[in-house]
C-alpha cells in the first residue's frame, strides 16, 4: 500500500488551496466523534471545526497539514495511512462503507470530505496559530527545508544507525521509509552508520540529498496521489523512480552491484554496499 508520505502531503495541500483558501465554511459535520481531538480532551463541536469560519491558508509541515482560519482556529489533519482529504462537487450521498469521518461544506457549494478506511488519520482542532507554531516547533524542522547543520545539531551525537535517526519525527518532520533510502543512496551514506559518525559535510550532502528525493517526489506526486486515489492498494507510479526502495536483491542503477536489504529499526532497508560502504577508519600511517 502506497502510504501518504511528505510528497504526498504536500501534493493534497497543493491541489486543496485552491479550493479552499478564501472560502468560507457553511457547514461543518463529523460522522466519528473520536475522529476528532481538541487539546482540553472535549468532543470537536462544529466551531473547532471551523464552521462559519473562512479559511485563510493552508500550512503543511512533515505530513501534518493545517486548515487556518481568518477568524483563530486552527484544524490539524493527519493523514495516516489511508487518509484521503477531497473536494468534491455537493449533492453526492456518502453510506457508512464510504469510510467519510469528516465534511465539510463551502461557500462555493464544493464539499470537503476526509475519508480514512482505516482510521489511523484524524483530526486536531486547536484554539490559534500560536499553539500550532507550539505544536510544530516540538517537531523536527520540515524534510523540505531542513538544514545540514539542524540534522547534526539534532543527531549528531546519536549513536543510532542514521537510517533510525531520519525516521525520527523530532530529528527531521515528514521523512519516512522510502525517502530515507532514497536519500541515503543519494547522498551514498550506509544507512547502518552510527548517526555520530557522520562528518559536517555529510550532514549537509544529506541534507541535499533529503530535499532534492522530496523535491522530485512532490514534482511526481500528482499522478502518484491520482493512482493512490483513483485504485486504493495499486503501487503508485513513483514507485518505479525508486532508485533503492523495494528493490532489494536487483541490481544497482548506479553501479549494477546487488543491492542489498536489512532490517533497521524493525523497517526494511535498501542500500547499495558499492555506492554506499561502511565508511573505514583512517589507520594508515604516513610514511
Ligand atoms: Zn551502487
């Protein structure tokens, strides 16, 4: 299953400002009571859902996307593993296996719909920009905007492998299984190496490497979300620009050694031993 991650995100919050930004919400419904979490612990009543209420921007950071209000409040959405958030034209009926937690109806006469068939998604309705600021500085900075130095800064002293390291949400938001991969063949890092081994410069190739796998994800994730949305459980097209993800066993595009798969922090991980070796401590003496 093709599982939302940042490229994804970012792709749903393209294409939804459109047709959200400037749009006043009529009427907010929420089909799941505890699809929906405010920070005191209460149900979400249709204000922290921001009915009546104008949406004036749409935030993303790792894979959490935020729905601002012109009026405060702010609406996290999660999407999980099967969250899907779609504007569709009003008027179409939704039946319980339609797996709609959430919708919304705008101004324009649009609906907004959050469907989650397996419901690890969700929603967090909080009081203002201020505490999502809160919210998302306790999180590592963003995978499309971190730095070299902020990924030292936050693990360079790990003695975790650096593969674990960029699956941590507090190092860096928004990095999950297959980008990590991709970036270290990019950037040819063994993902088994010690976070705290990693040297300044390839804190920041890393770095490089993070932004441009992202980059060219978010440049393909249209049609990537389009197959996701579209056939449910089909791998999406993105899929075949992996250049080390769910290829373990074939041959490296880079060098056409045998790539190779392990298992770091209960996730599969692929790694060309070529492009990517153990790096070796400097021993030789000069003569
Ligand atoms: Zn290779």
């Amino acid at each position: 299953l093709c599982v939302p991650e940042l490229p994804e995100v970012e792709t749903v919050r393209r294409t939804l400002t459109p047709a959200l930004v400037g749009r006043r919400i009529a009427r907010a419904v929420l089909h799941r009571a505890d699809f929906c979490q405010t920070s005191g612990g209460k149900p979400c009543r249709p204000r922290e859902l921001l009915q009546g209420m104008r949406v004036a921007a749409l935030e993303r950071h790792g894979k959490q996307l935020a729905l601002i209000a012109a009026e405060g409040p702010v609406l996290v959405a999660q999407l999980g593993m099967t969250g899907q958030l779609t504007v569709t034209a009003a008027g179409a009926g939704i039946t319980p296996s339609d797996h709609i937690h959430a919708q919304w109806l705008l101004d324009s006469g649009s609906l907004l719909r959050f469907r989650d068939p397996r419901r690890f998604g969700g929603l967090s309705a909080l009081p203002s920009v201020d505490s999502l600021r809160e919210r998302w500085a306790a999180m590592g900075p963003d995978g499309l905007r971190v730095t070299g130095a902020e990924l030292a800064d936050r693990a360079g002293r790990s003695r975790r492998s650096i593969k674990v390291v960029l699956l941590d949400q507090e190092v860096v938001a928004g990095v999950g299984n297959i980008y990590a991969d991709e970036a270290l063949f990019l950037a040819r890092i063994n993902p088994l190496r010690a976070a705290a081994t990693l040297r300044p410069a390839e804190w920041e190739l890393l770095a490089d490497a993070i932004h441009r796998t992202l980059t060219a994800a978010v440049a393909a994730g249209g049609s990537t979300l389009r197959d996701y949305m579209d056939a449910l459980g089909m791998p999406g097209r993105a899929q075949a620009h992996h250049a080390v993800y769910g290829r373990g066993g074939e041959p490296c595009l880079a060098c056409g050694r045998g790539l190779k798969g392990v298992r770091l922090g209960g996730r599969a991980t692929v790694y060309c031993p070529g492009c990517q070796p153990r790096r070796r401590l400097r021993l030789v003496k000069e003569a």
